[in-house]
C-alpha cells in the first residue's frame, strides 16, 4: 500500500535531510518535522513507523524521474 504523504511533511524532511548532511541540524526543525509526522499520523490513522520509512525514503532516495 502506498502512502500518500503531504507536500509540507515532505519539504520539512527535505529541510531536515539537507540540515543533517549539512551538519547543521536544528531542534526547531527536527521538532517541525516531529510534529507535522504525529499531526498526520494521528490524522490518517497510519503507523508512524510507516509513514516516517516512506518519507525518509521518498526524500533521501527518490525514484529517478520516468523520461
């Protein structure tokens, strides 16, 4: 089953992954990306484990692009 994921969790995650690479990972942003993944959880009823393995997964290691 596929996850529909929110286009504002992903763009937090990709501002937390570019912070982490960066070494430059804040809490406000580890705690958005915390709060937005229980927001939608909570909401859809999805597992949180779930749900934060196809973000990280969608932002870290995206499928290429269909030409």
């Amino acid at each position: 089953m596929a996850i529909e994921l929110p286009p504002n969790l992903i763009e937090l995650e990709r501002s937390a992954w570019a912070e982490i690479q960066a070494g430059t990972l804040t809490v406000p942003t580890a705690l958005a990306v915390h709060e937005a993944l229980a927001a939608f959880t909570a909401e859809s009823g999805q597992s949180r484990f779930d749900v934060e393995m196809a973000l990280k997964k969608r932002v870290r290691h995206p499928e290429p692009e269909a030409a």
